[in-house]
C-alpha cells in the first residue's frame, strides 16, 4: 500500500510545514497508514485538516476498534501543533473556541492561588 504514495515527498512537506515541531513527525502513521498521512500533508494549514484530525481521534461509529496507542498519539500532537502554529479553525465544536493552552493554564494557576 505505501507504494501508493510518494512517502519521501510527503514526509519532507509535512516535516516543512511542521517547522520547529518537525520532531512530531507521525513515523507510525507513516509505517502503518501512509494513506492518513497523505491526507494530513495534503490539508495541513486549512481547517479541513481540524476537522480531519478530530474524525481520527473521535469516532461515530462503532465498528472502529481505534488506533494503536502510539499511532493515537501522533494523531494527538499532530492536532495539538496545528493549533500551536496558529492554523486552527477559529470555531471549534468543543465549546472551548477562542481559548488557547496559555489562558488555559494561567486560569487554572489563579484557581490554585486562590485556594480553589
């Protein structure tokens, strides 16, 4: 199946884009599913990609056994970085939209100097 897909080509314009995160390159995803990975390289940079990604980590259906653990976690950063990199969606069906991890995390450090 991998050589469907031009995987020296894909990894170099992902691993590109990814910039200073070039370290999360998703090599699982790579071995084990170059077809996500080519989806992913292909829609990086646009909220399709968010959307995607979110189709991964969070299934409707329940013939899906889910990914491998690692593989998830790929997945995982992968979403984590986009939005790090400033290439989220602004709308987010999480009902967290408009808050990043920076005001996350100084929330909940005024919550614990407040004694709560």
């Amino acid at each position: 199946m991998a050589a469907e897909y031009d995987i020296a080509a894909l990894k170099a314009s992902l691993v590109q884009q990814l910039g200073d995160e070039a370290a999360i390159y998703p090599v699982r995803i790579e071995q084990r599913f170059p077809r996500i990975l080519a989806r992913i390289v292909d829609l990086w940079g646009t909220s399709a990609c968010d959307n995607y990604l979110q189709s991964l980590m969070v299934s409707d259906r329940t013939d899906r056994q889910g990914f491998p653990a690692d593989v998830a976690t790929e997945i995982f950063r992968l979403s984590m970085a986009h939005g790090a990199l400033g290439l989220s969606s602004q709308t987010s069906a999480s009902g967290w939209a408009g808050l990043d991890d920076g005001e996350l995390y100084k929330k909940s450090i005024n919550r614990k100097d407040n004694g709560r």
